[in-house]
C-alpha cells in the first residue's frame, strides 16, 4: 500500500511538471509553481474553467502547487488537471506516463544506452541538416496612444513555440513562418501571420484596446459627481441578460451579479466597487453579455 501511494505521488509530479509547460505555452507564466503570485493563479483558474468547465481554489493551489505536499488530491481533480493538460482522465496520463519498475529497468539498461548513443547521434546530424532558430522579440503599443502596453493582462501564443519575457518585451524561437495570437481583456484579439525574415528585427505590433473594459476600469478609479451620467452610459454598454461573476479568492468563491446590481454598486455615492481587474469579457450585439471581474485592494 505503501509503495503505491509513494508511486502515485511520483505520478503527481509528474502531471505538475507537465500542467507547468502547458501553462507556460498556453498562458505565458514561465515561473516555477512556487514562485505564481495571486494574478497567476487567477488567470490559470480562469483558463482552467474555460477549458474544462470545472476549476480549482486559491487554497488548492496553495497547498499542492506552491508548497510541498505529501498528500495526493483528490481523484476528481486529478482526472481534471490531467484533461487540461490534453489526456482524457487521471488513469489515461498514468498509463501515457508509466513509470518502469526498477527490475525492469536493470534488464534493460544496455539496450537504453545504445538508444541514448543513437539519439545523441542523430541529433548532431538533424541539427546540421536544419538552419539554427531564429529570434524574435514582439513589442505591444496601443493602437492610439502609442504607449507601451503591459503584457500582464495579455495571453500570447505563436504557434506551437513559447515566449519567455525579457526586459519587458516577449522574445520567440522559430524556424518557419508561423501565426502570432493576443488577446486579453483590456484590448480586442489580434491575429496576424509573421513571416521568417521578420524574425532579423524587432516586430511592432499594435493593440486595440477594448473601449468598455478601459471604460469599466475607469470608472472603477474615478469619482464623478454626475453619476446620473455614468448609468446612462453603463445601461448602454451592458446588455439586459448580462451575467457578471466577481471573484473572491480570498474566500474561494464567485458572486453572480445582475446588471442592476453592477451598475448600482460601481456607480452610486456609497459604492462598494473600486479598483476593479476584468479577467474575461464577452459581447453579443456590441454589448456586454458576459463579464467577470476581481476587485484589487488598492
């Protein structure tokens, strides 16, 4: 029983390792699960939910992720760590993810040196054959403003590589010309395709910011006398069936608010929004239908 459960941890390991390069490639978090502060762990939540319908708390990661445990989750969680990281449940990433007994291994151990020896081997030839990686270094403005733009609310992918930041510009290795996506909250999904010769220089690209997240992260910020004014122009932006979700990860949980209930509670005198940080939004017929938000202490 005892062996088991030790080989059942190992197996845990193994999935955080695996859960940690998807997370990089996916949302750009290049940080040891340790090192995550409370904005990463909330965007992994987020895409965690949107993938898989289901998500995990701040205490959860907490304990599993950023310290060391010596208790395995439970099953059910398992089975969704494992989806996200694109097998079908916990028993199919064992099963892709065997570990070798050690008998097993030791009858084994020439055969794997003489594929470690081949490997290395042909490595040296790919490696001749195709051209070295090239390196590109994006930098985001806003398409009006002409500012920099923080990448701490962007998601970033270009293809299949993985962009490590670098004095606050993102930098990606490729060999092939290859589709570049952003998207975020604060600023509308942009698509373009680079082609490898672009990869000599450094490559301007420039974001469009979504005009009701700025709006809703203003008001937030701001006090206004003419608050009459404001709901007229929230009543506008927001659509009658809007849901809106605030997260509380302080105590593992989510409100449901109405639109209303939004409106009278970030625009009245005695308010009780401020300082909000949209994490997801969604239109339908150029209003807001959708929304989710975390309120910042400061």
């Amino acid at each position: 029983m005892e062996s088991t459960k030790k080989q059942e941890l190992i197996y845990f390991e193994q999935l955080k390792y695996t859960l940690q390069k998807e997370v990089e490639t996916s949302l750009n978090i290049r940080k040891e699960f340790k090192e995550w502060s409370g904005s990463d762990i909330q965007t992994f939540q987020v895409d965690l939910e949107e993938k898989c319908k289901s998500t995990v708390s701040e205490k959860w990661v907490y304990l599993h992720f950023k310290n060391k445990s010596d208790k395995l989750p439970r099953v059910d969680v398992l089975n969704l760590l494992s989806q996200y990281c694109g097998f079908k449940n916990w028993d199919d990433f064992k099963h892709q993810n065997e570990v070798t007994p050690k008998a097993e291994k030791k009858n084994r151990s020439k055969l794997i040196y003489f594929t470690l020896a081949v490997v290395i081997l042909a490595g040296f030839g790919v490696y001749a054959l195709f051209p070295k990686k090239q390196k590109l270094v994006v930098v985001f403005t806003d398409a009006y403003t002409l500012e920099s733009v923080s990448q701490n609310n962007l998601r970033i992918a270009f293809g299949k590589n993985k962009g490590r930041m670098k004095r606050g510009l993102t930098v990606f290795e490729f060999r092939e010309s290859d589709t570049l996506k952003v998207n975020g909250a604060y600023y509308k999904e942009l698509e373009t395709f680079v082609r490898k010769e672009e990869a000599k220089d450094t490559l301007l690209l420039k974001l469009y910011p979504d005009d009701y997240a700025m709006m809703l992260n203003y008001f937030s910020r701001t006090e206004h006398k003419n608050w009459e004014k404001r709901q007229r122009q929230l009543q506008k932006a927001i659509h009658n069936d809007a849901v809106i979700f605030q997260s509380h990860p302080k105590h593992d949980g989510i409100e449901i608010l109405n639109k209303e209930e939004f409106i009278d509670r970030l625009i009245l005198p005695v308010n009780s929004l401020k300082n909000l940080e949209i994490q997801d939004i969604v239109y339908e017929d150029d209003q807001i239908i959708n929304l989710r938000f975390v309120q910042k202490d400061n």
